[in-house]
C-alpha cells in the first residue's frame, strides 16, 4: 500500500476520530457511548480498506466483525436498540456476509484460472 493510501487512511481516522469526541461533548445522544466501541468500527474500516487497496477480498470476516460489533455496541448505547438485545445475532450477520464474500471472489478466481490459465491481478 502506498504512502499517500496510508496517509488519506490516517486521515480519515483522525477525522473520525474527532467527530465521534466533538459529538459526544454536544449533543446528549453521543454523551454516554464509551471510546471503546468507535474504535473497534475505526480499526475494521481500516482493515478494509487496507485489503481493499491491495484487492484481497477474502479476507472480511475479521474486519466486518470489528465493525458489526462495534456498531452494535454504539447502537446500544444510544438506545438505539434495547438492552436485552444479544450480540449473536449480529454477529452471524457479519460472518454471514464474509464468508458471501469470500465465496464469490474464490469462484471467480477459479474460473479465470481455468480458462486458458489467466490469472486475476
């Protein structure tokens, strides 16, 4: 990954980073949710978008977990969704779609290859 992508990640970061923090001093909503849960959804973006700028699609299952529990959490939080709400639903979501992902790169993958050896790249 280059120096600028890094950059523009590291960026996006510090930006978000203080929206979340300007967020939580203004408004009532944002007052109670914890530091924790923003940076889970932050580091998953970034692992995404890390494996996205090298095209490696297989590897979201890590990333969309940090993100669904993360926003999980910053949903309960902010009342959004109830207390007696569990965690497991959303995460077999996640993985639901990870492994989505994955499927429809490693077929297309072996297709590509199959015909006349081309590679994907």
């Amino acid at each position: 990954m280059g120096l600028r992508w890094r950059s523009a990640l590291w960026a996006a970061l510090l930006i978000g980073a203080g929206v979340v923090l300007l967020l939580k001093q203004t408004t009532h909503r944002f007052e109670h949710v914890s530091v924790w849960p923003v940076l889970l959804i932050l580091i998953g973006v970034w692992v995404a978008a890390e494996r996205l700028a090298v095209r490696d699609r297989r590897g979201f299952v890590f990333p969309l977990v940090l993100v669904a529990i993360g926003l999980f959490f910053v949903l309960r939080e902010t009342h959004t969704i109830g207390a007696d709400v569990s965690v497991w639903p959303v995460l077999l979501v996640a993985l639901g779609v990870a492994v989505l992902l994955a499927a429809r790169t490693s077929r297309r993958r072996r297709w590509r290859r199959g015909r006349g050896g081309l590679r994907v790249g």
